[in-house]
C-alpha cells in the first residue's frame, strides 16, 4: 500500500517550523494531517530563546518567560532608559515554544512531530515531496526551513554577535531592564554594541553584536570573543555558563520562496528583518498568514508582503552602514531618544503611516541618507 500523503510536512522544527505548526494546529486545519520533522541536533539549535518585542496580540505571545516594560539605550553620547509605551521586549526560550507547540499539537489528532534527518525538499510530480533518512513524505505542501540557501546569493550585511550567558559574583544587572544596545565599545571599524538580556541581577545574557556591510569582512568569532571579555572586566568575578554565536546574512531582496507546493519558511525564506537581523515576529506573521491563507484560499501563498518602501529604507541603511559605519549608532541612538519608542518599533515592525515615517526621518541628519539613496537610485538606473 502507498504511503498516505500528508495535508503538509514540515521540514525542520525549530522557530518557523514550530509556529507554524501551532498556528495550524490552532486554526481550522487542526483536524487536518501535519507532520513536522526535525533531527534534534543541538549545534543546528543555535538560539536556545529569542527576544523580541510586541504590542501583545499574536498565538504564542503567551509563552514569553520574560517581559520587560522598558530598554535601556546608549549610543551617540546618550545613555536612557526607553518606556515601551504599550509595546513589551519579550523572551521565548526554546523550551517553552516546544512544551507549548507540543501542547497544541497533542489536541489534533492527525498531527506528528517525528525526529529524522531531511535530505531533500522538492516539488514532485503531482505531490511535495520530503526525503528523511532515506524515507520519502509526500505532501500536499511543504513547508521548508533547512534546505542550504542557493549558492552565490550574496548579503546585503551581515550581523555576527557571540553571546554569553553568566552569572556574576556581584551584582551587575538591572533585572527589569534589557540593554538594547551599548555602543560604548571599540568598534574596529565597523558597528558593534553590546546587547544585554537580564535574567536577574546576577546573570545575564550579554552579547557583543557586529554588523558589518556589504564590502566590510565580519570579525570571527574569537575576535568578538575577546571584545566580549574585554567588556566583561567591568563586573569582577564571573562565570560563563553557555555561549552563542552566528553570523546571520541580512538581504534586502525578498528570497525566492517558491516553487510549486514548497515554500520556504523562517530563515531560509528570508523572514529576518535586513537592518536589524530580528525574525521572531516576522516569523510568528507569517505562520499567521500561512495559516489563514491555507484555510481561506486551499494554499499557502496569501503571504504578507514586506512593502517596497520598507525595503527601500532597509537598503538605505545598509547602504550608509556599509559607507559609514559610525552612522549606526547615531541612527539607532536619535531614532530612539528623539521619538517614542513605540513609533521607532512600529516602524520596525513595517507598520507606521507615511507621516510617522517621515518624523523619524526628522530626527536623523540626513546628509549620509541622501547619499546612500542616490548611490542606490544610480545603481538602480544603471542596472547594477
Ligand atoms: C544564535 C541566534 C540567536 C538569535 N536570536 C534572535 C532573537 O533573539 N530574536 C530574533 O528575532 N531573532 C533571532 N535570531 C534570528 C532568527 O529569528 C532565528 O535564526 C530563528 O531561529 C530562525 O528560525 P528558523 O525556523 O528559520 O530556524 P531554526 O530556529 O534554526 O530552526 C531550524 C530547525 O531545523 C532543524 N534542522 C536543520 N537542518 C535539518 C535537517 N537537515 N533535518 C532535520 N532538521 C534540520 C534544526 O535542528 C532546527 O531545529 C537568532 C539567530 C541565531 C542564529
């Protein structure tokens, strides 16, 4: 007898793969038969949570373990402390999204979570079809967070940071508030800061950040290492109880997400946001839109679409990051001590109006935007 055809396959369970199913399984296909497969191996795992900030209405907004009412801002001389208005910086540890999604999954009868290792994602004949381990899944879709990118599709940026969690002998942390960024270290060239995430007052996850443009060369690992430990100094005795890193490509273009009954999600299909390097949100919308295409049109490409002039605004910055990359800290900097913040993340979340996009732009000197928009405008007229 031939094997059953699943309604979707899911390859890979990590964030998009996992919020997807969720939002599946919360929604009119739960009676319906999903099977998600990931291979469970911890150096695939990079992010053990994510940080991430909301206005409090998506499926999952409810399993962040921390939430905080407020960020610290230091940059271009400025050292404040943001209210997030009616927004929240939230954290969803791994864990949590799994013991969560798992719940979900456990009420649809149909729906499986299986370990196994995807060898390939493709469009066949008249079905998707998924190899693991040797074995073919074949499904209506397929949706698709590990396949390697195509070969040759270069970065616009890139953002590289390593993490650390500790715990220090004294303390050193403000518990209700995550720094969101500390320029206040030696940028060798290009635009780093550090990132801290507070636990309690003694641990913390800190992380020094780098984003480096298109022509720039990323520091390694070793390299933000030491500047990590450099910046560490400063609170005595600490122990170092887990480490992070990666080096995430950031793309302005949208990535080519489809072809037939595959559609490439998370990562891969190119949901982390390109001047900042966030996709949590992007990735919880886009399982929102999945979800709700699926069950009003019978396919999954009613998707949300980044609107152009948000791309043209990313390219802009990157553009000037990668002439300059000082100005960094001066855009991130005024844009969050000279507007609310809940201006700044709406627009980072590609949902202001006209007007408020132009009172940001206000508070930016805007000569290195002008240059960086006629660089871009020439290359664009040229072809290039
Ligand atoms: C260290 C790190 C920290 C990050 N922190 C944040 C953050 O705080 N906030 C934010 O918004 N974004 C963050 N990001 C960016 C982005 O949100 C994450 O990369 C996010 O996990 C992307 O989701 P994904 O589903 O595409 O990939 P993943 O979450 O990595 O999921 C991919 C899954 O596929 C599995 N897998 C891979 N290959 C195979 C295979 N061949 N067979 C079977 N399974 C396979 C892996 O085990 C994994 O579970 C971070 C990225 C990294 C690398």
């Amino acid at each position: 007898m031939a094997d059953p055809v699943f309604d979707a396959v899911i390859a890979g369970g990590g964030l998009s793969g996992l919020s997807l199913a969720a939002h599946l399984g919360a929604g009119p296909w739960r009676d319906r038969s999903v099977l998600v497969i990931d291979d469970c191996t911890p150096a695939r795992r990079p992010a053990a949570s994510w940080g991430y900030w909301t206005a409090g209405i998506g499926l999952l907004d409810g399993v962040a373990y921390r939430s905080y009412a407020r960020v610290r801002v230091q940059a271009a001389g400025a050292d404040d402390v943001v209210a997030l208005g009616r927004y929240r910086y939230q954290v969803v540890r791994r864990s949590d999204l799994e013991r969560v999604v798992r719940s979900v999954i456990g009420c649809c009868p149909r729906f499986a979570l299986r370990q196994g290792r995807v060898e390939s994602v493709t469009n066949g004949a008249d079905a998707a079809e998924v190899v693991v381990d040797g074995h073919t899944y074949r499904a209506c879709w397929a949706f698709d967070s590990v396949s390697p990118e195509s070969p040759g599709r270069s970065a616009d940026a890139r953002l590289a940071f390593v993490g650390w969690e500790v715990e220090c002998a004294v303390p050193c942390f403000d518990a209700q508030t995550p720094v969101l960024f500390d320029f206040r270290i030696p940028q060798a060239g290009r635009s780093r800061f550090v990132y801290v995430l507070p636990k309690d007052r003694h641990r913390a996850l800190v992380e020094v950040t780098e984003f480096a443009g298109r022509h720039a060369i990323s520091s390694t690992a070793d390299e933000l290492g030491a500047a990590l430990a450099d910046h560490m100094d400063r609170f005595g005795r600490y122990e170092v109880l887990r480490t992070e890193s990666a080096v995430l490509p950031l793309r302005v273009a949208p990535a080519a997400r489809r072809s037939g009954r595959v559609l490439r999600i998370g990562a891969r299909g190119g949901l982390l946001k390109a001047s900042t390097g966030y996709g949590y949100q992007r990735i919880q919308r886009d399982s929102a839109a999945i979800a709700a295409s699926l069950a009003q049109y019978g396919h999954p490409f009613g998707l949300l679409r980044s609107r152009r002039r948000y791309r043209l605004f990313d390219a802009i910055l990157l553009e000037v990051l990668d002439r300059e990359p000082a100005q960094l800290e001066l855009a991130f900097g005024q844009l969050f001590l000279a507007n609310p913040a809940e201006r700044v993340l709406r627009f980072l979340d590609e949902d202001t109006r006209p007007l408020d996009e132009v009172r940001l732009a206000a508070t930016l000197a805007p000569r290195p935007y002008l240059r960086a928009a006629s660089t871009l405008l020439l290359a664009h007229a040229s072809g290039r």
